[in-house]
C-alpha cells in the first residue's frame, strides 16, 4: 500500500508527514489540505477539498486564504490561532469541531490547524464528519 | 445537438455554476436563507466566520438557536410579524460581548441583521459586522450632544468655576438664578448640584479627566435645586483657557462648569434615548447602553482605579411561568422584574436586560459586599412580590451572581461578566432564589 494514503486525519506528527508528498499524493488522501504560506497565501489545495466546496484549485492557489478563500475562518478560533502560534514561534497542532459552509450548506467538520515554528508551510486540513 | 456541441455546453455550465459557488463564497456580508423556525437551508461563509463565535453548541442547523444568547427576542419576532412576507426587521443591531480576552485580533462588537420574510415558509436574513460603524456613529452622537448645548436656545445657565478637585471656586448671581444655592455653596464639590444616587464622588473626578483629555465633558440628567426640588440640566464642564493645572493653586478656578436648565428638552432627549438605548419591554437599559456604559466604566476605573461590582439576575424557572401562564404573562413578569430593579438601584447604576430573563447591573464605586447588600434586598422584594395577571397570582423568584473589580485590580469586562455568571450559576446550583458572589473557587471553568 502506498504510504501516501496511510495517512490519517488524526496522525501524530503530521505537519512533516505531508510537507514529503507530492499533489497527487496529497490528492489521494481522504481529508481536505489546504497548505498556506507565511503570508497566508494558498499554496496547495487537494482534491478532496476541491470536490468538496465545489472550487478548482486554479481559482484558489495564490490567493489570500483568510480573505479570499476561506473567509468563514477568518476569527479568533481559527485565524487567531495561526496568527498567534506565528507572533509567538510555537508550535500549533489543534483539532477543533467546526461548521464550514460548502456549497452554502452548513456542514459539520473537525478542522486539524498545524503549524511548525521554522516552516513557513501551514495547513487546515477538513475531516467531514462521518 | 452534436456530442461535442452538449458537452461544451455542460462545460460551460459547470464553470458557470462555479463561479457563482465562488461569488457567494467572497461576499464579504452573511447571507443565510432559513425555514420560518430559523432552520438554516443555505448559508454562506461570513455567515459562518460571525456566527460560529457565538453558537452554544458549535452547530449552526438554526439561525435563532445561533443567535440566541445575544438576540433572544428573534423568534418572538418572527412569530408575531403579521404580514405574509416582508421586512421583519432592517438593520437590527445586535450587541455582542466586549470582545475576547487577550485577543488581539478585532472581534466584533456588534452586528447588524435584517431579515426579509419571503413567504409562510422561508426567510432570508442579510448579517454584518458593523462594530466600526457604530463607533463612529458614537462619536458623531458626542458631538451633536455638544453642539445641541451649545446652539440651542436655553431658558438659563449658571457659569461655575471648579478648583482642581472640583469644588465650587467662587460664587455669582447666575448660579443663584439657575440653583438658588447662596455663596455658601463655595467649596463644596460640584455634585451638591446632583440629587442623591445620580453621581459618585469618582464620577466626579472622571468627569474632570474627562474634560482634561477631550476639552470637555457634557451629560445630561437630574439637578438639583438648592430646595431640594430638581429640574432636568445639562452640565458641561471644560478646563480654564491656558491654565497649568499644576501650577493652580487650591481653591482657584482650573474648570468652568456651564449649568444648564433644559427642562423644555427633557421629552425629546428622552424619547431618542429610549428609542436607541432602552430594551422595548421592561424600559430599563438594553444590552446596547449596558456594553458602552460598561466600557466606559471600566476605562475609567483603569485611569483612577475604584471598586467597580456586576451582579447578573436571571428569573427562577422562567419557561415555567411562560408554560403555565402565556408569554403576556411573561412579559409582564419581566417587566415588573424591571421596574423593581430601578427603584432598587441608584441611578447611577446601570440596569439593563442583557438577555431572555437575564438583567445584569453596573455598580460604579461599589465594593461587592455593598453591591451584595443591595441584590439581596430586590431578591427579597421579587420574593414578596408576587406579579397580578388576568386575576392569578404569580410568585417568582430571582437568582444573583456578583463579581466585582478591587480597587487597582485590573479585570476586563469580559472576565467580570464571566465571573458574575459564574456566581450565578452557583446560585442557581444551591437551590435558586438566593444571592452568590463570585469567589476564586468558581473560576474553575
């Protein structure tokens, strides 16, 4: 099996996990990455993500993530989050219950927030409730 | 129609489709649209971004269940718009808390919401942050108040020299027109012009460093006469021209305090008051005046620390009351609840209904044991009380919870108010219709 989909949404350590995948790797896991960069700017956006709002990664990559993808996390209980773990150095690896609005619906997620003080790489990643 | 023709044509309807998912998507106000009970059908994500904060339960299935700790008449206003559609309400503002503790980022203090009824079935409801526009707003409001004194044609106006303590400097004819106070007056601190309970001597002060830092400082209220009889005044207070407030000795004028009787204005002032700042069915304060009065307190406490005390009151077993006697008897409960909690508090207390069946009240310079003094007495009033409605008898009782700041303590309002409920909730715990102060060991949460 190929290790790539190995990955869980719950797996420890997974910040260093996914910054060795390559897109496809990254498309073929079962849970949203959104990666985003230092100064928030999408840098990638898998598959499952992509399907699951309903947007092609071309009209997301190189946008402002808080902004103009993603404006629904734009509070303290994500943006903040990220925001503070950058202003501080320290490491962020939270998992909170969330409601993101795809296709206008409310849907129920856990959202996973994961910084590395040193990495300028960040990721949301979306598990949709089962 | 050729495959290849059919196929672009569905291409060119996904992309459509998409882009318009990604226009809803960037609209940077909220857009829900819901069943007539608030289900939510669709919503989009600054929806999401406002109302996440603030949903009890981390879902957001019902607009009204979302927004009802900071709008909890929204559903009794949906039920009771008559027509068959149309605007239920247009530009609501919304008072949210002051705001997170520790948070840089800017939280959102208020909300604007209206809501259009499409037919029996469906709303839409249009959501936004208007925190910066009511801001601006307030200042805009400060400065008409000044400029009202000032252009207005007034019936009379005593001029007052205050020393730096605020004491009355000297003495002429105009203050005897307006108050009838004789020269006796000099030295006495300016709130001998206040009747009792409408001002603090802390109060007295933050209306001085007021004045030094803005120019001025102006409110409106209840005098008082040198008889003991009161007219409604104005009191605008602005530091001498070119003084140097160290160098002013005792006793010499460092503040001008222009007094004013505007009596004639009372009713005007009155109704935009109440149309802006009071809840529509107990008349006490709404939660609007509660958050700006309390922030305005606790920056003054910050500046010139003093103990500052918050008791939240919640009506025992409410949704009893409404079960049993009908929502007009409700109503009238809570009504009553306001009205005692008015006569009760000093008027410069700030009473305000802050939710459902929850009053909260600001102490300016109250110690939590006088504060504790005084909550104690209304619950034994509510006790006695009971409220009269269509011939039956309804007692009822009330809960407290009292937090308060320590003189040179600095808390921000939203851990005082954090703190108060927590005490309430104590009180609510050991049985009801009992007054609990916070102390360190509720905190746990």
């Amino acid at each position: 099996m190929n290790a790539a989909t190995d990955l869980s949404f719950a797996a420890p350590g997974l910040h260093g996990q996914l910054a060795q995948l390559s897109p496809e790797q990254l498309d073929r896991l079962d849970f949203g990455v959104i990666a985003f960069d230092g100064e928030t700017v999408v840098s990638q956006y898998n598959q499952t993500e992509s399907e699951a709002a309903g947007l092609s990664a071309s009209r997301v990559l190189g946008q402002p993530l808080f902004t103009n993808v993603a404006p629904c996390m734009n509070n303290f209980m994500v943006a903040q989050r990220f925001e503070d773990a950058q202003d501080e150095g320290s490491p962020l690896d939270d998992t909170i219950d969330y409601v993101l609005t795809l296709r206008m619906r409310p849907i129920k997620v856990k959202l996973r927030l994961l910084a590395e003080p040193g990495s300028a790489q960040r990721y949301v990643l979306v598990q949709r409730k089962l | 129609m050729s495959l290849a023709v059919g196929l672009d044509a569905h291409a060119q309807l996904a992309a459509e489709h998409e882009a318009l998912i990604q226009f809803l998507y960037l609209a940077p106000v909220g857009l829900v649209q819901t069943g007539i009970d608030g289900e939510i059908a669709m919503i989009n994500p600054i929806s999401a971004q406002l109302l996440m904060p603030l949903s009890r339960d981390g879902c957001l299935t019902n607009l009204f269940a979302a927004l009802e700790d900071v709008a909890p008449e929204l559903r009794h206003l949906c039920e009771t718009f008559a027509h068959p559609n149309g605007m239920i309400c247009d530009g609501l503002h919304i008072h949210l808390n002051s705001g997170v503790a520790g948070k840089r980022m800017r939280v959102p203090q208020v909300l604007s919401l209206s809501l259009l009824k499409l037919d029996g079935a469906r709303l839409m409801a249009v959501l936004s942050d208007v925190s910066e526009q009511v801001r601006r707003e307030r200042q805009l409001r400060q400065s008409d108040a000044w400029l009202n004194a000032l252009l207005t044609s007034i019936s009379d106006y005593a001029l007052v020299g205050l020393d730096r303590e605020g004491r009355v400097s000297d003495w002429n004819e105009t203050i005897a027109r307006v108050t009838g106070f004789t020269a006796a007056v000099v030295g006495q601190p300016y709130s001998v012009f206040y009747p009792e309970g409408a001002t603090t001597p802390d109060l007295v002060g933050d209306r001085l460093r007021e004045a030094d830092a803005n120019g001025w400082s102006l409110d409106e209220g209840p005098r008082l006469r040198f008889d003991g009889s009161q007219f409604f005044g104005s009191s605008m207070i602005s530091p001498m021209p070119d003084r140097d407030l160290d160098a002013v000795a005792d006793g010499e004028p460092a503040y001008c305090l222009v007094l004013r009787d505007i009596s004639d204005k009372r009713d005007a002032i009155d109704k935009r008051r109440r149309s802006v700042f009071c809840d529509h069915l107990t008349g006490v304060a709404n939660r609007r005046a509660f958050f700006e009065a309390a922030e305005l307190e606790l920056n003054r406490n910050r500046r010139t620390p003093r103990p500052t005390a918050l008791i939240l009151f919640d009506a025992d077993h409410f949704k009893q009351i409404n079960d049993r006697h009908g929502h007009p008897a409700g109503d009238r409960v809570l009504r009553q609840l306001g009205a005692a909690l008015s006569l009760t508090f000093r008027q410069v207390d700030v009473v305000a209904r802050v939710g459902g069946e929850e009053f909260a009240v600001l102490l300016p310079s109250s110690t939590l044991a006088g504060a504790a003094a005084v909550a104690e007495r209304l619950r034994q009033l509510v006790e006695g009380q009971p409220v009269g409605f269509e011939g039956a008898s309804i007692a009822y009782t009330v809960s407290a919870g009292i937090a308060a700041i320590g003189a040179g303590e600095t808390i921000d309002l939203d851990t005082l108010i954090k703190r108060a409920d927590r005490a309430l909730y104590a009180a609510k715990a050991k049985g009801r219709n009992r007054v609990e102060c916070w102390n360190g060991d509720l905190d746990a949460a």
